[in-house]
C-alpha cells in the first residue's frame, strides 16, 4: 500500500502543517472518524483537527480516489468560516 503524510490548515493563519503522522488508505479508513489534537507549528495554538479533513500526498490521494485535495479543503474552510 502506498503511504501518505496528513497535512491540515491552519485555521488562523490557512497555512498547511504537517501532521507528522503517516498512513495508508486501510489505515485512513480506520482513524477517519476520530480527532487529532495537536499544537500548531504556525500560530502555537493546540487544533483539533478532524483525520476524515486531513490532506494526503497525491500517490494516496490517486488511490482512494475520495481523499481531498489541498484546493478542496481550503475552498471548504474558507467558506464555513465566511458563513459564519
């Protein structure tokens, strides 16, 4: 199986962060639905930052054929966060 780093955005600054964690799409499957806590490299704030709207690299991405793509997640993160 090809293995992908999770990457997240900021939500304070909408920069992309490494998670440090890397994984598969079996493994992906299994921890989608839970949280990752961790403190930001960009702004020094602790997210919690749900697995299921992390970003992986494209070999895993091409892959799963579901997991989003950068442009994807930004354009959803801007958008809740200008409805709100």
């Amino acid at each position: 199986m090809t293995m992908a780093s999770l990457k997240f955005i900021c939500p304070n600054t909408r920069h992309l962060i490494d998670s440090g964690i890397e994984t598969d799409l079996r493994a992906f499957h299994v921890i989608e639905s839970q949280n990752l806590q961790m403190k930001c490299p960009r702004c020094g704030a602790i997210h919690c930052f749900p697995f299921r709207e992390g970003l992986a690299t494209d070999a895993m991405r091409i892959a799963a054929g579901s997991v989003p793509r950068a442009p994807e997640l930004m354009m959803r993160s801007l958008t809740r966060r200008s409805s709100h």
